[in-house]
C-alpha cells in the first residue's frame, strides 16, 4: 500500500533488509552486534539504510568478473575499484564484493565485504563519487558511480565465495521487487477504475463501455494473481526466518524466489502501459503523475536479476535436482479445498507444469542449447501457473470475486513451451537483420 506513493523509498529498506538478514546468516558476531541494531531501529537518530554495491564497468549480472581489489591492512582490508551502479549511495553502509590479492578468478575467488561510508569524523570512507545516474524512472534513489580509493571494509564471512555469501540478501530483494511489483499494479488498477467510474465518453461511464471493462478486467487479473504469488512468497519467507518452515516449504521457497521475481517483473510492465492507455491522452502527460508509473516499473524485471538471468538460474538449480515436486505438491495442497468448479482451471494448471516438465527432461538430455534457449519461456510458464494455482485458492476459502478472476486469467496464455524449431527460427530471423 505504501510503495507507490513512498518516492521507491522501498528500495534502501529492501537493501537493508536484505543486508540485516545476510549479516545474520553468515554469523558475523562483531557485525552483526554493531549493525543490526541500527538497520533494524526505528528511531531516526539512530537507523542506519543499506546499499549493495556490486555492479561494475565489466557487466552487471556476471559479478564474476569483478575488478575490485582487496588489499589486506591489519586486521581489516582496503578496497580499489570502481562500481559502476551503487544504489541508495547516501546509506549508511553497504556490502560489496572484491577480490582479495592473490585469489582466482572466478565467483570462487570473491569475497563478501561490509563498508561504513563515512569515517568517525563524519567524512567519507575513501570513496570518490563521480556522479548520480540518469536513470528511466526510480529518479527519487540516488545512484552513483563512484571509485573506491582504499576504502576500510571488513570480511563478512570467509575470504573466498563471496557470491554465496550473498545470497540471503538476493532472496530478500527479490521478495521486495515481487511485492512491489505487485504493489505498483495495485495503484494502476485503483487509479484506472476509479477514472473509468467517472470519466464519460459517448454517452456512458468507461466502465459500462463493454470494450474497456473487458480490458480493465484483463488488468484486474494480472494484478490479483502477481498479488496472492507476492504473498504466498512472504508467508513462506516468514516461515523460513521464524524456524517453522517443513523442508518441503524451505524447497518450495527456493523456487518461487526467482520465479515471482521474473513473472511479476514482466506483469509490471505490462500492466502499467495498459494502465496508462486506459486514460488515453491525460496517461502520456507527466503533470498526471501516471507515466511515473511506467518508468518505475521498468525496473523491476532489470534489478536483482534480468528476466533472462533468472531464467538460467532457475535451470542450474533443476539441473542438479531435477524436479518440479515442489510445484506439484502445492496443487496438491490447494486441491484437497476444492470445489467441482474450481477444479478444472486446477487440471489445467497441473497439465501446463507436466508439459514444462516433460521438456525440461526431454530437451535437456538432447540438447543444452535447446534448453537454454527456452529458459524464458519455461520460468513463465511456471510463474504464471502459480499465480493461476493461487487464484484458484483464493476462490477454494469462499472468495467469489477470485472465482472469476482465476476463470478469466485462464484464458491468457499460461502455458508458453514453444516448438523445439524455435532456434532454428531464431537463427533465420537473426540472420535476416544482421
């Protein structure tokens, strides 16, 4: 409710959020007793915000290739390099990655660092900002370029395999760009209904216009079903953090981290520009407000992980268990409320995850290119077979509206395999525009 109306104030508190939670999972006694308290206050005089500096003029999802060195000074270590996209720059602190001398390339050889921003004089901790980007939308976050020029830092946890030692955080920010995603459609939907409720053209209100109820109720579907996915992300989270998670449930989490992440990314968007067609004219004229709607959107499938990114990922973690049980044991769990009516939308979701999970096992012992090529299409597929899943529950607890909503987000497509010809297709159409 908060985040659209909040100038994207949700993307430092996703940082620190992520950044509390990581400090916790790796057991850094002294960190965690000097930051958690701050990162988790409530008084303005003593809260401290996160960044997460971790992108660099090399590329930003293959964090890999770092160029930043960590040079080991006593007890502690000083940074050089330079980061290329360093979000809410005027946060207290931030975890980094670097390269201590002398260690391998590669993901392995990184290591996990934790950087206060200011000395205790109130100066900055040897890092040199050159400047804010311009960005498409999110322009209330500062985001900088900035070098690092022998910045104190210290080891969060070993000084090797720093990309696992992130991963905490990861899983929390991208809960938060699912439920922010989530929230962004929300305020979409309110603003198109309530002006399709009073904005009369050719005799009637929008909303009585059959054409444009119909596309609103398309939106309205989207929204509710990114929505019950957000939450069914958190509740799950919940579970994990507070100890009362089954494995199956810490199983399922891992997997629907990710997958919320890209499916609600790419419903964001969407769902913004049909918002904006919505008011015709007044939803391209910036005084509105509403076009605020759609660069902010934008970054929601770009952030912690492209779209593409996760896709793959999704594939790594299936290739060495190579099971979509989770998914399945949820359909089971929502199948046991259900009512006769609802049960067929619920046939169809389960046919959808056995198509994805016989190409996934067919085209992955043929062909690695094929399944790659793919990835996309798979991860949606299970995406937004979860959210018909969840809507589905909804209407199973006696919620009449989500009846409709599941029957009517059936009817876009869910299931998005495609033919193994696709690559060659790709190629001949590649071909052509080279």
């Amino acid at each position: 409710l908060f985040e659209p109306s909040s100038a994207v104030y949700s993307c430092p508190l996703a940082m620190t959020d992520g950044a509390a939670r990581t400090l916790i999972a790796n057991g850094n006694t002294r960190l965690v007793q000097r930051a958690i308290p701050r990162l988790t206050s409530r008084s303005p005089k003593d809260r401290w915000t996160s960044g997460q500096w971790m992108t660099e003029r090399t590329g930003g999802s293959d964090v890999g290739i770092s160029q930043t060195i960590a040079k080991k000074d006593g007890d502690a270590y000083r940074l050089h390099g330079v980061k290329w996209f360093t979000s809410a720059t005027t946060s207290e602190m931030a975890l980094t990655l670097a390269r201590p001398e002398g260690n391998p390339p590669g993901g392995s050889g990184l290591a996990l660092f934790y950087v206060e921003t200011r000395d205790a004089q109130g100066a900055l901790n040897g890092i040199h900002i050159h400047r804010l980007k311009e960005k498409l939308g999110t322009k209330m976050v500062p985001t900088a370029e900035l070098t690092l020029e022998g910045t104190v830092a210290e080891l969060v946890a070993g000084d090797r395999d720093g990309t696992k030692s992130i991963t905490p955080m990861l899983a929390v920010t991208r809960t938060w760009n699912t439920v922010c995603a989530a929230a962004g459609m929300r305020r979409g939907v309110a603003l198109a209904v309530d002006y399709a409720k009073k904005r009369e053209a050719f005799g009637s209100k929008l909303f009585d216009k059959p054409l444009h109820a119909d596309t609103l109720a398309r939106v309205v579907a989207e929204q509710r079903g990114a929505m019950l996915l957000a939450f069914r992300i958190a509740e799950l989270m919940g579970k994990e953090e507070t100890k009362e998670a089954s494995p199956a449930d810490v199983e399922l989490l891992r997997l629907l981290v990710p997958l919320g992440k890209l499916v609600t990314g790419k419903q964001a968007v969407s769902v913004a520009s049909e918002t904006l067609e919505l008011f015709g004219g007044a939803g391209y004229v910036e005084d509105t407000g509403l076009p605020r709607l759609l660069r902010d959107a934008q970054v929601l499938p770009i952030w912690e992980g492209t779209t593409n990114v996760l896709s793959l990922d999704i594939l790594r973690v299936l290739f060495r268990t190579p099971s979509l049980a989770p998914l399945f044991f949820e359909i089971a769990r929502v199948r046991e409320m259900l009512s006769a009516r609802t049960s067929r939308l619920l046939d169809e979701a389960e046919l959808a995850l056995r198509h994805a999970e016989s190409w996934l096992t067919t085209t992955g012992q043929t062909d690695r290119a094929d399944i790659e090529a793919g990835a996309r299409r798979f991860a949606l597929t299970l995406g937004r077979t979860m959210e018909l899943v969840y809507l589905v529950e909804a209407s199973a607890m006696g919620v009449e509206l989500h009846e409709a909503t599941a029957r009517l987000f059936a009817h876009a497509p869910f299931d998005l395999i495609d033919a193994a010809e696709d690559r060659a297709l790709t190629a001949e159409v590649l071909g052509d525009v080279i």
